[in-house]
C-alpha cells in the first residue's frame, strides 16, 4: 500500500483509450477501469439498477458510460445517473497516476 490508502491496480498501457477494464480493490471490490481522453477514472464495477458489471459496458461519446444490460448510463468522471432505468450514482474512486501506474483511492 502506498501513502494515504492509494494502491497499485493497473498499468496505464492496460487501459487503452477509450475502453473499460474490471479490476480488484484490495478489500475485493469490483473496480472498472476507464481511459477517457487520456484521464483513467474509476467506478465500481456494478449498475446499481440490478448489480451487473459496469466493465461489459461501452463509453460513450458523451462522456458516459452505458451498461449493456438495460441501457442506463452514467457519467464516467463522476458515476452520477443520466439516463435510467437506474436511479442511483455509481461510487467513483479516487485515482492517480505515478509514471505508468494507476494507484487507486478511496470511495469519493
């Protein structure tokens, strides 16, 4: 573990533009990776509509993510809901970057 609770998760070469990749908390969360324009957020990787994995999803050109089982849509560098069937936020995680690794924070 790093300094203030940021831990290593992922190579930045892992998290092409553009695509979605699941990944591991320490405490075993689902994580979802995303490279947008170059900025790497992370989200848990769950609709809070019915708990599928937010990673099989696609991004958006608006700067959302959709997941693939109902269509709900989420912004990416917040999880806030912009399109339904769901009704609450995805949590967004805290995210840096050192060199070529993403270390990830705690639940904003």
């Amino acid at each position: 573990m790093t300094d203030h609770g940021f831990v290593a998760v992922a190579r930045t070469d892992e998290i092409p533009e553009g695509e979605l990749v699941a990944v591991d908390a320490p405490d075993g969360e689902p994580v979802c990776l995303v490279n947008l324009g170059g900025v790497i957020y992370a989200l848990h990787d769950r609709c809070p509509h019915q708990e599928f994995p937010i990673s099989a999803g696609a991004v958006m050109g608006d700067g959302t993510i959709e997941c693939p089982l109902h269509g709900a849509r989420f912004e990416i560098a917040s999880g806030r809901v912009r399109l339904g069937p769901a009704v609450d936020d995805i949590a967004s995680y805290a995210v840096r970057v050192e060199r070529d690794t993403i270390l990830l924070g705690p639940k904003a």
